[in-house]
C-alpha cells in the first residue's frame, strides 16, 4: 500500500463533467489565461486551493441542522468558543466570516504606518492584509526554503537569527507583533517545528512584542512535529497542538483549510485591550461577536471539524495522499519542492520551463498547460502572485516560479490523483511546446486573482 487508504466511504456524490481539448482552449482564452476566470464546472480536478473546498462529514451535516440562528448568544457560538478554547487555549475569541478578516481585525489594532511584520513567509492575503495598513511585511524563513530540491523535516521554519536582526536593526518599538505561518502555505506547505515556535517566542517575549500564529493548517503541522520531531511520536496531536499555541498570544484563522469547512475563521487573543478594539471593529464590519459575519450552522460545522481535522488516521492518509503524488512524479524526474508539503505538492515551474523568462510568467504557463490539456486547475505561486513593482516601475520577482497542486480535504481519490501525476508527467514531456504570457490588465493589489493575460510567441 503506497499510503494510508482513505478513512471513510462516500455517501453523496457530485458528478464532474469531462470537456474536450477545443473547448478547454477556448474557455481558457476567454478567461485571460487566468484560471480564477474559468466557470469551476468546465473543471475536471479542481486543484486551485485547499481553501473552502473540503468534503464536510455526516457529523458536521447534523451539526449544520442545529444551528441556532439567535442574533446574540448562539448556542453553537458556546461550542465554538469551548473547542477552540479547548485546543488553541487562548483568552477571547471572535468569528470572523473567514481567515483574511481576523487578518484585516488584527492589523487593524496593532499596527502604525511604517511598523514591520516579520513573519516565515506571509501569505498573500497577509501581505496584502499588513499593506494595506501602510506597514512592512518581512519574510524571514530559513535559507532552505529557497532551494526547491533540498530535503529538510522544518522547511517552514523562521530564521532565529534573521528575527533577532530585524530587532536589532528597527528596534521593538516599529515591530508591533512577530507572526509565524503554520504550515508554511507559501514555502511549500511546509512545517514548522515545535523547537522553532519555541525560539520565534523567546525572541519576541525578549521585547516585549507580542507572537501571534498564522494557524490555517495547524493540525498537518502537528501530524509533521508527530512524525518527524524526537520527543513527539508518543503524544496525541490535541497534546502538540495545546503546546504549540501556549508559547502565542493569539492567533488568526481561516477554519476553511484544517477545520473542514466551506467557509469561517476566526481571531483568538490573550490581550483583552486588542481584543476589545477588534470587537468594535468586527461589529462594524462583519457582525455581533457571538457570530461574526456566520450564521449559527456554520459555527457548529466549525466546532466539529475542528474535532474532526485533528484525527490522527485522517491526518496519515491526507499527508500520505500528497506524498504519494510526490512520489509518482519523482520516478518521472518531474522537479517539485521537496519534500511534499502537508496540503499541497508544489511543482518547480522555473526549472520545468527555464526557456520562458521571468516576464513571461513560466509558472502561470504551467498552470495554463494543466488547464488546456488536462482539465486539472493548478495556481500559480511566482511571478504573477508575488511581483512588486519597483520605483523605476520594473517589476522585482519573487525567488520562486512555483505551480501549486493544492489538494481539497476529503474531496479526491487516490484514482483522481494518478490521472494528475499522468497529466503532469507527459506535460512534463512535452514541455518545451509551452509558450510564455504577458500581462494585458493587472489590479494594484493581489493582482493574480483579476489579472489578464495574453500567450506570446
Ligand atoms: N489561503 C489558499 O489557497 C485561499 C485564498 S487564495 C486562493 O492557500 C494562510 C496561510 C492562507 C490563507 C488562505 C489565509 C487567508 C491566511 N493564511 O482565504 O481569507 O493559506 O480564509 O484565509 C488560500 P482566507
């Protein structure tokens, strides 16, 4: 067996539809190269993002039945609040309609204009989320993280030592917060270790500054501490999870990455006065604070799933699932970011297409490539999601061209992951066939999700 068989049977179905190689090419034309643009039924695997995107158990639909939808004071807020309380061990706790507006809470009452955010690497969101408040987000992820094929067990894990510089240089009194992303989305999905948490805390409790965990996929990052750091393999991943967030004062979430859910988040503090601020702001902006932009059925589905995400036969067989992938496309000599991340297996575009130069987007190439002859949905992770515009209005990209195959929770099986790795591998072969894109229309910020784009050459 190449990895855990899956841990349930399937009671609906959702039927997808397999469209021609004409119809592809004319859909994902009129799309502006840009696969957020395409109709999701002209999708056969659909690997955009892990995000919302999970298959939800029979116990998370009873859960959704008995909602109550009382404006204030939800009985299914008190379960919310109790489970997360119970794992993340944090003080106050808001919902919050997903990830992106705990981010935009929190940003809100920490930061000044010009105040720096390290973090491993920010996500996008979180970058846009720490610009749009006129701060600075530094990614200060370990050396490692930059080379695609070097093997490490903590490839998510920050610099200690690029941390404590970032102090030194700008002083506590412009880093309002140290922020740390688990797993690590933009490196690979990679995680972080528990002796790391432990170092990035020690570092900010030194100044005063308080350590908030980007926790969207916390429970693959513990099954990895579990698997792969000495001291784990014997404790329960609610014991790893419980010791990893006591070293933060709070967190972000989105519960539509390891909670299981289509849609929700929250934010979880220590700090009553931050809280306090949010708390106005989420009333202004998203809802009562005993729902939080949700109706009562969708906290309840939060709680559950929270319950359900930290299974540890779940978890072998979603990390073993991605692995397996990685391991069909190894023998192929396919180049991928190894080893797999916990969520999603990202392909190394630049050296699979080192032909198209960085203007031309070779990872956005690849992702229309899967697109046009297989029908798979693929994001790219390069140029397009991460280029800044300098002064001179040239474009500074990031060191990466990646294409990210993010695998939706409970929702493929391992049948629809062998017909990926097939597609990916004679792409592979017949790669030198891909033409490069050039940008038409691009918005000012996170420009991947509306930008338009034309094949050159
Ligand atoms: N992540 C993802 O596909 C969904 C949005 S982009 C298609 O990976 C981290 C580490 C994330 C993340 C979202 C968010 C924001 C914060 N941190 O999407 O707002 O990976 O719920 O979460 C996406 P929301």
């Amino acid at each position: 067996m190449e990895f855990p068989a899956e841990p349930f049977r399937v009671k609906v179905v959702e039927p997808v539809r397999r469209t021609t190689r004409e119809e592809r090419d004319r859909l994902i034309r009129e799309a502006g190269y840009n696969v957020f643009a395409l109709p999701a039924a002209s999708v056969y695997v659909d690997l955009l993002t892990d995000s919302g995107t999970s298959a939800m158990s029979d116990y998370q639909w009873a859960g959704m039945m008995m909602g109550d939808e009382s404006y204030a004071g939800s009985k299914n807020y008190y379960h919310f609040e109790e489970t997360i309380r119970s794992i993340f061990g944090f003080r106050y706790i808001i919902p919050t309609h997903q990830g992106r507006a705990a981010e935009n809470l929190l940003f809100s009452v920490a930061l000044r204009e010009g105040d720096l955010v390290p973090n491993n690497i920010h996500f996008d969101t979180t970058r846009a989320n720490v610009l749009h408040k006129r701060g600075v987000p530094l990614d200060l992820v370990i050396d490692e993280a930059m080379f695609p094929e070097k093997e490490h067990p903590f490839k998510g894990n920050m610099d200690p030592a690029k941390l404590e510089k970032a102090f030194q240089v700008h002083g506590p009194g412009k880093i309002p917060l140290v922020m740390l992303t688990v797993t690590n989305n933009s490196a690979g999905g990679q995680p972080v270790s528990m002796e790391n948490v432990r170092q990035v805390s020690a570092i900010a409790k030194k100044y005063h500054t308080p350590f908030i965990i980007d926790a969207c996929r916390y429970a693959e990052n513990c099954y990895f501490i579990k698997e792969r750091e000495p001291g784990y393999g014997g404790r329960s991943l609610t014991e790893i999870a419980r010791e990893l967030f006591s070293y933060a004062d709070g967190c972000t979430m989105s519960a539509k990455k390891d909670a299981l859910v289509n849609i929700g988040g929250f934010l979880a503090l220590n700090d009553e006065g931050w809280m306090d601020k949010a708390k106005n702001l989420l009333i202004l902006l998203e809802g009562y604070p005993t729902y939080g932009g949700l109706a009562g059925r969708d906290l309840e589905a939060v709680a559950r799933g929270l319950e359900e995400g930290l299974d540890e036969d779940y978890l072998a067989y979603r990390v073993g699932q991605v692995r397996a992938l990685g391991e069909r496309l190894d023998r192929a000599g396919v180049p991928f970011v190894k080893p797999t991340g916990g969520h999603a297996l990202f392909l190394n575009a630049g050296a699979i297409l080192p032909q198209i130069p960085r203007e031309n987007f070779p990872a956005q190439a690849l992702v229309v490539a899967l697109y046009r002859e297989a029908g798979i949905r693929a994001v790219e992770i390069g140029g397009l999601m991460f280029g800044e515009k300098e002064a001179d209005g040239s474009e500074k990209y990031p060191a990466l061209e990646l294409v990210r195959l993010a695998i939706p929770r409970r929702v493929y099986t391992s049948l629809h992951l062998t017909y990926v790795a097939d597609a990916v591998i004679e792409i592979f072969r017949n790669r030198e066939k891909i033409k490069g894109l050039r940008l038409v229309h691009e918005a000012a910020l996170l420009r991947h999700f509306t930008a338009q784009l034309e094949e050159v050459g």
